[in-house]
C-alpha cells in the first residue's frame, strides 16, 4: 500500500510538473549515445502506473553517458501518453537529446512529425 502511495504521489506530482504544452528543448551532443540496456522490469505497483523506460543521460562534465534507470510512472491523466527519451543523428554528426514527458496522442503525433522533418 506504501508503494502504490508512493506512486500516486509521484504521478500527481508529475502532472502538476508538467506543462500542458510541452516543449522540447535538444541538447546537442558529438558522442554517439550507447545502445539503451536491457532492463529487468520489476512488477507493477498497481494504480494505473506504466512502465517508462531508462535512458542514457549524457553528462557533460565528465563528456560520457549515464544510464537512467526505467521507474513506474501514473500518467497525469488517462489521455496522456508517455513519450520516452531518445536522441536524433543530425546531418552534421551531432546528436539531439528530447527527455521523456507525457503527452497527449495529439501533441506525440505532432512532435514525432516534427522530428522527421528535422531529420531530413
């Protein structure tokens, strides 16, 4: 019961952290990311959480990628849905880091066109 708690607390958190029009902000980074790790995904803790994979982070003081585990996560509504973190190659070699958030289908369909456009 504490676990589910906690969860609901971090879901209603998130939907209070994130702004309903999201805006993606790329860093771009030279160092290719690594391939993202399998993971082992623990039960769910129930709620209505969904699983929301990890991710490697590039940190810039030590120039090197780190791995972001995956967590449970309880959409902030029943409309959102979880766009997860991923990097895009551009044509100049570099790569472009969006973080994961929740969006509506709506806004995922329109970030994911905008994305294809910047990639070519």
């Amino acid at each position: 019961m504490r676990k589910l708690l906690k969860v609901l607390a971090l879901g209603a958190f998130l939907a209070l952290a994130t702004p309903a029009a999201y805006s993606q902000v790329g860093v771009r980074i030279q160092l290719a990311p690594p391939a993202a790790q399998v993971e082992t995904v623990p039960p769910s803790p129930g709620g209505g959480a969904i699983w929301t994979p990890g991710f490697y982070q590039f940190d810039p003081g030590s120039q090197t990628y780190v791995w972001q585990s995956g967590t449970w996560q309880v959409p902030p509504s029943r409309h959102m849905v979880w766009q997860p973190s991923h990097y895009i190659e551009r044509s100049d070699g570099s790569y472009e880091f969006f973080s994961g958030h929740w969006a509506t289908k709506h806004q995922a369909h329109e970030e994911r066109e905008a994305e294809l456009r910047m990639e070519r």
